[in-house]
C-alpha cells in the first residue's frame, strides 16, 4: 500500500493551506504605515497650525516695517544705498548706514506683490518656517517628542514677544538658521578630532555673508564659532593636560580658520568694518527699540528658564559634557543679556545644547519598526492611519481660517485695519487727493505709514528713526505732543506746513488746536479719529 502524502501523514488539508495563504495577501495593506503619524504627532501639527493662524492673524506695527519698505524702494528706484535717514530732513546730517539693505529690498519686492497682506503672510510663513527648523533640525536626535515640542514652543514665544512683523531681526532669523544647520546636523565638536564638516565650511560663510547685510545681530556667528573653537581647545587641553599640545591640534586650529573664515565673510558688505562699529553702537545706544535684557520680562523668563534647565543639566547628565557646548552657551547668553534682539540666537544654541544632555534621563516613545504580522498588530493596523487622517483635516483647516484661503475658496478679503495696527487710513487718503509737498508733523506711531502710503512721499518730522535726530529736535517733539501754547511757534521753527493730531491720544491738543486756526492755520481735514491742520497758501 502506497504511503500517504506528507501534509495528510500531517493532518494537514492542502486546500485549506491555500485558502488561508490566499486570505493573508488579500488582507495586506494597501498603503504602507511606515510615515503614519502618532498621538504626539497630532499634538506637533496642532501646535504648528496654531501657531501659523497666530503669527498670521497678528497685526503688523504700523512702525519700522514700513521705514524698511520706504528704504528698500529707494534704494530698488536710484540703485544706490541711502546716506541719510530717509524722509527726514532734520536727521539729513548724522551719520547713517543702511546696513539692512538686502532685507529692506526683500521687503520692498515682497510690498511689490501683495502690499500689506503680503507682507503678512511671508511674516508668518518666516516665522513658521524657523519653528520647523528647530523642530527637524535642532531638536534632530532620539529624543522626546515631548521635549522637542517645549523647545518649538519656547521659540514661538521668543518671536511672538519681540514680534515687529517682517522687519530685518526676523529676516535674520533665516540666516541664523542657514548658519546653524550644518552644525546641528553633524555636531562635530562633540567628535574626537571632529573638525568643521565641508558643509560647515561651505554654507556657514554664505550664511555669514547674507546675515551681515540683513541685520547688525550678525557679529554672533564669529563668536560663537570661536565659542566652538575655545571648548574643542578646552577638551584638548583635558586630555593632554598641555597647553602648547592643545593649541596646535589640528582640530582646534580647524575651527580656528572658520572663525577666521567667518569673521572674514563678514567684511563683504558696503561698509566694511563700518558694520561693525554699528553693531557695536547698537549694543551701546539702541537706535531700533531694543534694549537689554530685562529678567522680569517675558523674554527674560525665557531665558532665565534656560538657564535653570541647563544648570540642572549640568548636574543630572548621564552623557559626557563637551567645552564647546559649555562655551556655546555661555556666549549666546552673554549676548541675549547685551541686547533682546539675541534672544532667538540664545533660545536656539540653549536647545542645541540642552537636548543633547537630556539623553538617558527621560523614557522615550515607543520607536516605530516594521510591523510584525500577528493578529494583533493586523488587528490595530487600521488605527495607525487616524491620527494622520485628524493632521491633515487640522491643516486644512487652519488654511481654511487663515486670511490666505479668500483668495483660493473664495471669500471677503481681510481689510486693511485688521492687517496693521491702526493705520491712520482717513489722513492717509486726505493727502493722496490733495497732493502738494509736505512737511508733515505727527505721532511716531503713524509716521512710518505715512511716508509708506502717502504717493508724494512728503518729509516727516520724526519717524522711527527717531533716535538719529538732534536732542533739540526730539525735545520739540515729546513738547508738541503735549501741546502748549507755543505749538506754532515750534512749528515755525522747522517750517513744518501740516500737522496731524490723534484725537484719541492728544485730546487737549487737538482742542487747543481747533482754538488758535486763525489766518495762518486753518482745519484741512476732521474725523472722531484725527484732524490734519496745514498752513495757509497765499
């Protein structure tokens, strides 16, 4: 008798085999879940919509930004840099550089598409932009998802309490992240003979070069590879316990040349070392409404957060600390006490630094591996899509309640009084239908809008750049806000023809005003906002 199969010697029905085989390929997904996103994924895409409907929805000043359109025109129109602050011809004689040039022309050509909205929008898309670097690329590492969220959220804070719209401080923040980059994805300082990556030599001096030309904040970049350069020298220096052996490490020479590399790049401007000394003197005497750093501020507090997390760090680790990241630290800090504008610099080398410490002290999320084929996992596959389902619908979203969207799903366009805070819109049409050249006197806070959107471009008594005129000037100025019974005669004095005063913040002035027309001054324009008094023309 002929022996029996072997899947029937087994108990095993061949049919059935199949059956079960053909069911197990007909139950594979059809979409891989290899980039399926998680709960904390979820968390990361709210919290980036969040902040793009913020940034979005924030009214841009109605200071600086539009002084740096104004400049970037002018500069677009006559193909030559500035000498003077302009549209003020009582500062005609300091001394003035426009050392934000490539970002004033960024904004003029942004201004040039889109106007205000426009500018609003490249604002915000900057701003979320930058959160995305920290996120990808600061915070690149095994680590908390946790963790990396606090650090996007302690940023978006630091740009949302010192936010100026598109001004150049946040122009510069893309070329701090230019700068960063390669440094934070190849951390060769923290390597044994870890010298400066080619990516390090190649983009950092680029980045150098645009920073220098967009914002005075530039002088960072030096110092803060020359931080590099100094720890890399200090762990040498632990090692070999000479001095002479330590300096003359091919390494620590390495990051020497691209501090010298760097502070080289930064010559390759109109004015050469004359940035420098305007970086200085803005440290000294802020010219731009910065200021030092105030602890019990909110800025302050971020930094002071900062800095308590990375003394613990210090004390907690379980990962070695390198001089470099030490000395990094220690310089961003140094430099966000001198003056806020460094406050963003200092919030992205503390995240730089601190994340790194935190390895081993924090349990981390489950990393996602290849799915295994159990029931189990077969049964929670479906799931594993739901939480990128929710992503995309939130995204779409937030584009949907975002200003942008009226003009893709249709819409009322967002009106001009809620892009910019409080535009003197009715006295800006005033003098756009009766052009004449003007001297205009009026409050700081609508100055810069009326040199922006006034056509005949007239002259202004102040603007923001307010710190370049002479302390006789700014006197006048702080006095005829006030009023006074001799307003006229300060007036005549600079042979100011107009003045504008806001009702809602000089009310005893624009009383006092509508008292003394007489055949000199007579009312030109009124509303319950402002009224405009000019002089006569005979």
């Amino acid at each position: 008798m002929l022996a029996a199969p072997k899947q029937e010697q087994l108990g095993m029905d061949p049919a059935a085999e199949n059956s079960h085989e053909a069911e197990k390929h007909a139950a594979a997904p059809v979409l891989s879940d290899r980039y399926a996103l998680s709960a904390i994924d979820f968390v990361v895409v709210c919290t980036f919509v969040a902040a793009y409907l913020l940034f979005y929805y924030l009214p841009l000043p109605s200071v600086g930004v539009w002084r740096d359109v104004n400049v970037g025109r002018a500069i677009l129109a006559q193909a030559s840099l500035p000498s003077h602050p302009l549209q003020m011809p009582l500062a005609a004689g300091t001394p003035y550089r426009a050392t934000h040039w490539l970002a004033d022309v960024s904004l003029a050509l942004v201004d040039r598409i889109g106007g205000a909205e426009a500018i609003s929008l490249a604002a915000t898309l900057l701003a979320v932009g930058y959160l995305l670097f920290v996120y990808f690329l600061l915070c690149r590492g095994p680590y908390p998802s946790l963790l990396k969220l606090v650090a996007v959220v302690l940023s978006a804070a630091t740009l949302l309490f010192d936010w100026q719209g598109l001004s150049p401080a946040l122009a510069s923040a893309v070329r701090l992240a230019l700068f960063l980059a390669p440094l934070a994805i190849f951390t060769r300082w923290r390597s044994p003979n870890g010298a400066p990556s080619l990516w390090t030599w190649i983009v950092s001096p680029l980045a150098i070069i645009a920073w220098t030309n967009t914002h005075w904040t530039f002088i960072a970049g030096p110092l803060l590879i020359g931080a590099i350069a100094c720890g890399v020298a200090s762990d040498a220096f632990r090692q070999s316990g000479k001095l002479r052996e330590a300096c003359g490490n091919r390494t620590v020479q390495a990051w020497a040349w691209l501090m010298q590399l760097c502070l080289f790049a930064t010559l390759l401007n109109p004015w050469g070392f004359g940035v420098w000394s305007d970086a200085i003197a803005q440290i000294a005497v802020p010219l731009d409404g910065s200021a030092p750093l105030v602890l019990f501020s909110p800025l302050g507090l971020v930094v002071a957060l900062f800095v308590i997390a990375f003394a613990y760090l210090l004390r907690r680790s379980q990962v070695e600390v390198y001089g470099g990241d030490v000395l990094l630290f220690v310089v961003a800090a140094g430099l966000a006490a001198c003056n806020t504008h460094f406050v963003l610099t200092f919030v992205a080398i503390a995240t730089l630094v601190c994340l790194p410490l935190t390895a081993g002290m924090f349990s981390l999320s489950p990393i996602r591996t290849k799915l295994t084929t159990s029931d189990a996992d077969q049964e929670q596959r479906p799931l594993r899509f739901v939480f990128t389902l929710f992503s995309l619908l939130v995204i779409w979203i937030g584009f949907a309640l975002s200003p942008i969207s009226a003009s893709v799903l249709g819409g009322t366009p967002r009106p001009l009084v809620k892009a910019v805070d409080d535009p003197p819109v009715g006295v800006v049409q005033y003098f756009n239908e009766n052009p004449r050249p003007r001297f205009v006197f009026a409050p700081l806070v609508w100055s810069d809008w009326i040199g922006y959107a006034v056509s005949e471009s007239p002259d202004l008594f102040v603007s923001s750049d307010f710190e370049r005129l002479p302390q006789q000037a700014k006197f006048d100025y702080r006095r005829l806000l006030r009023g006074g019974a001799d307003w006229k005669r300060v007036l005549d004095r600079y042979a100011v023809d107009t003045l504008v005063i806001d009702k809602r913040t000089q009310a005893d002035f624009a009383t006092q005003a509508l008292g003394d027309v007489d055949e000199q001054w007579q009312l030109a324009w009124e509303s319950d906002r402002a009224l405009i008094l000019q002089r006569r023309i005979d």
